[in-house]
C-alpha cells in the first residue's frame, strides 16, 4: 500500500479555470507556465508544468503581481544593467 499523498500515476491536470493563461516555454519540449486567478483567496498562482503534471507553483499576492510585472519590464531592457556601487544590477529592489 502506498503511503499517503503519493500515487502511481500522475493526475491530469484540472480544467483551467476562466481567469487563466498559459505561456508555453520555447526551449524545452512539454514544460509551460500557467497563470491560474484565485480571487477568493485574492491570490494568483503561477505553475511550472512538465507534459500533464505540476512541477511546481508561486502563490502571489496583488503586490507580488506587481513586482513580477516591473521585474519582467526590467528584464525586457535593452543593453547592458548598469552596476550599482555594492556591485548589484541597477534597478528596483524588487525583494520587498
């Protein structure tokens, strides 16, 4: 018998809900990362999947959700980040 939680087989993936997106990665053949809305937790989620099963998940709050989305506008940056004098990339700190 196994122990509990642990299964033979994956499950599959539940339906997406109506809020949600998935962006499929460009490097690596069956792994996507799905934005899933939770509004009754005032959550989203982001989760890392690999063929049919979850890897792995981020739950984020709204501030979170803006901090990615600054982060993200700073990694699209053309050239170069500028050093900083403790030796860091120029920008936000986007640790909190």
């Amino acid at each position: 018998m196994e122990p509990a939680g642990v299964e033979d087989e994956p499950r599959p993936p539940a339906r997406l809900p109506v809020r949600a997106g998935v962006v499929v990665d460009r490097d690596r053949p069956g792994r996507a990362l799905r934005v899933t809305a939770h509004p009754d937790d005032d959550r989203v989620v982001l989760s890392t999947w690999q063929d049919e099963r979850c890897v792995s998940t981020v739950r984020l709050d709204r501030a979170d959700v803006v901090q990615l989305l600054a982060a993200l506008g700073i990694a699209l940056l053309p050239g170069p980040a500028e050093a900083r004098d403790d030796g860091r990339a120029a920008g936000p700190d986007l640790a909190g």
